[in-house]
C-alpha cells in the first residue's frame, strides 16, 4: 500500500528519509516498486519522502539490491543527520553510516571500558610495544583505539582504521580524534607504567592548535605524566601541510611535549617534511618494508637514516614481523622497531617475546639514544 500525494515542498519534515531521483522516469520507478513493497511514501516535489511503515533501512536495502550501479548513482538520500540538520548521502554511504552506528553509540558512551554485557560499544586504548633492538626492552608504547561491540556470543572489534573511517564518513573526525587523544592519556595514567607514549592524531582536525589541543593538555595537566614522555604522532598528512604542521609542532614543544611523523617515506616531500620540522621521531613507512631487499626501498630508508640523523631524530621502523626484516633493518641502521614479531597490540603494556634471538650481538657498540633514559624515567 502506497500514499502518495502531490506536494510542491521539498522537505523532511515527518519522514523517516527522503528520496531525490536525478530523473523523472527514475522517480516513477522508484514509487511503483516501493509501493509493491508495502513503503508508504509521499511525492513532495521532486523528492520521494518515506513516511512508514518499516525501518528506512529497508527502502535503502531494497534500492540497493533493485537499481543496477547507474541507476544507484541517479538517487540521494536525504535524512536528518545526528547534528539535527538535514545531510544528502549516496544509497551507498547512507547504508555505511548506518552500518557504522556503532560509533555514535561509542562516543555516548561515558564508560570508555569496552565491556560488550554492560554497556554497548565503549572505547578502548591497547598498547604496542616499541622495541630497542640492541637489548630486546620496550623503551616506548603506541596507544592504538579499539572499539568494541557486540555481546561475548556475537563479539566485535573495530580497529582505529575502521573508526576513522566511519568518523569520516558521518563528518565526526574532529569530535572523535579529540576524544581519543584524552581517551589514551587516561589509559597511559592508569596503565601505562615506564617509557614513553606515542599518541596518533590527524593534523587537519587540529585547525588552531592552542584552541584545539586545549583538552588534550588540561587531561595531560591532571594526569600526572610527564609532558616529555608523552609523544604526538601525525598520520595522514599531506604535501600541502608543512606550515601547519609547524604551529601544531611548535604548541606541542610548548607544553613539553614531543613530535612523530608516521609512515614517512622519500615520494611526496617525505624529506623535505623532516627536515622542515625536525621531530624527535620518525616511523617508516610500511610500504617500504615490503619489499626491503630491493634497492629502490633500501636505499630509500637509508636516506632516511641519514636525513634523521643529521635532524636529530630518531627512526622507528613498523609493521616488523620477520627476523628477516630485522636482520635488513640492522644493516641499513634502523635500531628501534615495532610490529607483531616482537609484540601485538594488548590491554596493557606487554613485555616482548623471550624467544628471540639475542639481538644485542648484531649491533655492539652502537650508540643508544635518549629513548633509553625515558624508559628509566
């Protein structure tokens, strides 16, 4: 059963969701099959507003099983968005944000525990260890965002991939960066212990730093670390960011606080960006490790090597998970390391496995830098 009725108005007002067909035949397509399907709806202009009586998701699942991919593409959805003001998505992303409600339900929760019985989808902070190679000791963590869903029977685990993906995709990524920056402080006050800590953070949701990262530093302020233990890392930044990427740099300097480009290759200024802000560390980009014993990458990372020496950095060196990539790491001067084969994201911070090899033998006499005194801090 169908109502339709003839309105001149484009609005929301009173439906679940609204469809906008790009074409005249599509709009008459779309109310003949809603109708055959029992989705009340009324023709408001040139939109199609439903009004009942199933969940809206079902109109969507319906058009997106129905409509080939061109078809798809000639429909926006319109619906009253989580800021109370009406947001146009393509059937596509308005499925994926309902999909990822999860995060919504995330960020209303005060608890930030995880647990999945009690009270529904909770942030969480795990750590993974940063290891100096020349004795087998963590010497740093990077707090990684985990969010958890699901019951014990039905268990779910987002990764900070996952959450900045569905942050994106509901424009929520400044709400949801701040909130983790805060949610790993906390973490590192209540379980960090020794060494330092590296928090990640996307730099175009910090537009004025002082203004910005003003939470960030009040949470920093009561917690008690150490400013100097407490490492910022930027991910996600681009060729075009270099100046902004100094004021965030320098209002971190400012509280005492330190500086970590991730994933830092040669392409796309990577060289010039470390040089221009000189952080205290760097972290090498994954795609350099695949393929290490070529010498295009080899030689990438040693220039690298080289760059942050004479910057003053220190170069971390992710994602390793062989003792092969270690062994090539070693000759091309990487010492500090991270990645599963020395330890995978937990809880709490870990110790390393104590089967490996004994990794000081390949790299005697080599100077350790100023990681070693803030694991002793």
């Amino acid at each position: 059963m169908s109502c339709i009725s003839c309105s001149g108005d484009n609005n929301l007002a009173g439906a679940s969701l609204c469809l906008i067909p790009a074409t005249q035949e599509l709009r008459d397509f779309l109310a003949g099959t809603l109708a055959q399907h029992n989705l009340l709806f009324e023709r408001r202009g040139t939109m199609l507003a439903l009004v009942g009586p199933r969940d809206p998701a079902c109109a969507v699942e319906l058009l997106r099983y129905i409509l080939d991919e061109s078809e798809q593409s000639g429909v926006t959805v319109a619906s009253i968005g989580t800021s109370g003001f009406p947001e146009q998505h393509t059937l596509d992303d308005w499925w994926r944000i309902q999909e990822t409600g999860w995060l919504e339900q995330a960020m209303a929760n005060p608890f930030g525990s995880g647990d999945p019985e009690s009270r529904g989808p909770a942030f969480t902070i795990w750590f993974q260890p940063v290891i100096d190679t020349s004795n087998n000791r963590p010497v740093a963590h990077e707090c990684l965002a985990r969010v958890h869903s699901g019951t014990r029977q039905n268990y779910r685990q987002h990764s900070a991939a996952e959450i900045f993906d569905a942050a994106w995709l509901r424009q929520s990524e400044r709400e949801v960066d701040n909130r983790l920056r805060q949610l790993a402080l906390q973490a590192i006050a209540d379980r960090g212990g020794p060494g330092a800590f590296f928090i990640n953070f996307l730099p175009h949701t910090i537009y004025e730093p002082a203004l910005c990262l003003a939470d960030t530093f009040s949470v920093l302020k009561r917690s008690g670390i150490a400013p100097a233990k407490v490492i910022f890392e930027v991910v996600n930044a681009t060729e075009n960011e270099h100046n902004h990427l100094r004021f965030i740099a320098d209002t971190l300097r400012e509280q005492g606080c330190c500086l970590s480009l991730d994933d830092l290759g040669v392409a796309k200024g990577g060289l010039e960006l470390l040089q221009y802000l000189r952080p205290e560390y760097v972290k090498l980009s994954s795609a350099l490790l695949h393929d290490i014993e070529s010498p295009l990458c080899a030689s990438a990372i040693r220039r690298i090597v080289e760059a942050a020496d004479r910057c003053g950095s220190i170069v971390i060196a992710k994602n390793v998970e062989s003792a092969r990539t270690v062994e090539n790491l070693w000759l091309l001067g990487v010492q500090y390391m991270q990645g599963h084969f020395f330890g995978r994201p937990a809880p709490t911070p870990v110790l390393p496995r104590t089967d490996l090899l004994n990794l000081a033998s390949a790299l005697e006499g080599a100077a350790l830098p100023d990681l070693r005194m803030m694991y002793r801090s």
